[in-house]
C-alpha cells in the first residue's frame, strides 16, 4: 500500500461482499493509520506525548528512559509518528509553560529557567526570545500592562 505524504497510509476496510438492493455500488470505510506502525509504537508515542503535556519532562533522554528506548530511536520513531521533532514540542512546551509562569507569579526569571529544566537563565532568556520575539522580561510587562493579550498562544513553531 503505497504511503501518503507524511506518516499516514489509507485502508480501505468494511467491504460488503453484496450488492446492496438500491442498485448502488458496496460501501466502504476509509482508515487512515500511521504508515509502518506497530501497536506497541503509538502506544509509546502517545506515552510520550501524554508525559510532556502533564509532567513536564526535562530532557528527551528522560523520555526516552521512560519508554525503554534509546533517545535517537525515540526521536526517529517520534519523527515518524507526528511529523515533528521531539526537540522542537519539548522546547515548545517548556516555553509554553514558562509563559504561564510569566504571567501568573511573580517568580523571578531565573528560577522560572530553573524550573522548566534550564541549567543556566541566559539559555532561558535565548530560547524565550527566539520562540516569543520579547524577552522574558519586557514578555511579562507586556502582558502586565495589557499589550499582548494571549501571550501563551504567539508560542512560535518550531516544527
């Protein structure tokens, strides 16, 4: 079955064997499935996926561990599944989550960096800048000041 542009190949599925009594032609269902995908990848996939939206993970190798693959395996099959760089969401989940740190406490810069995984706040204030254009600072009076209204939103995307 040749693959669809991306990580999606189509299956028919359901054919009815008769011809229905209207005349018309069987009906069928259209599928669409991850292309070369075992059960057991979604599953670790979706693990992943779940993981970086509830806890926050600080590294693809933490990930990785966490599925019982290697990090260079899990960014291929990631790659493979969503079409977007394992990398890429992590940074853009962690700066998401920066950003709502910004705008609801009034926790200083540096330890917002240290708590979404940055060992040092200038890495921080870098990443922060490229994804939102501000930084962190100006990013929060900004906000404070009624300038930007949907700040976590203008995440800029990395994939």
């Amino acid at each position: 079955m040749p693959a669809v542009r991306g990580s999606l190949s189509a299956r028919v599925t359901g054919v009815e064997s008769a011809v229905p009594s209207n005349g018309s032609t069987p009906s069928a269902s259209v599928t669409i499935l991850p292309a070369k995908t075992a059960p057991a990848t979604e599953r670790r996939v979706r693990r992943v996926l779940e993981k970086i939206e509830t806890q926050l993970p600080r590294s693809v190798r933490e990930l990785a561990r966490d599925v019982q693959l290697s990090p260079a395996h899990l960014r291929r099959l990631f790659q493979q599944e969503t079409g977007r760089h394992l990398s890429h969401v992590l940074l853009e989940r962690k700066l998401r989550h920066a950003a709502h740190l910004l705008v609801n406490t009034d926790m200083p810069v540096k330890e917002i960096a240290f708590a979404i995984g940055y060992g040092h706040h200038s890495s921080f204030v870098r990443a922060f800048e490229r994804g939102f254009g501000h930084s962190p600072k100006d990013f929060r009076s900004s906000v404070a000041n009624g300038v930007q209204e949907q700040p976590i939103a203008k995440v800029a995307n990395f994939g």
